[in-house]
C-alpha cells in the first residue's frame, strides 16, 4: 500500500496546470472529463507496468 501512495506522490508533482488549461479543463463536460480520467490511467498503467 505504502508503493501506491508514494508512486501518486510522485505523479501528483507531475500534474499542473496553467490558469489557462485550468479554465479549459472546467468547461468540459462530465462525459470529457471521464474520458481524460481514463486514458490518463491507462497511460500510468502501461508506464507502471513497464517497470
């Protein structure tokens, strides 16, 4: 348990935004949102798994 939280430390340090891809970001909708939540977890899984 104590590996899952440190590899979302790290990724978590990874994600910024700037005002404008924050503004962008809530303008979408829930659908969008859901789907950029997703492909982002398989990016992090393939990338996870490689290790």
């Amino acid at each position: 348990m104590g590996d899952s939280l440190t590899t979302y430390d790290e990724l978590n340090e990874d994600i910024q935004f700037t005002e404008d891809e924050t503004k962008a970001l809530l303008k979408l909708s829930e659908k969008e949102i859901l789907i950029l939540i997703l492909s982002e977890m398989k990016k992090q899984t393939e990338l996870i798994s490689k290790n």
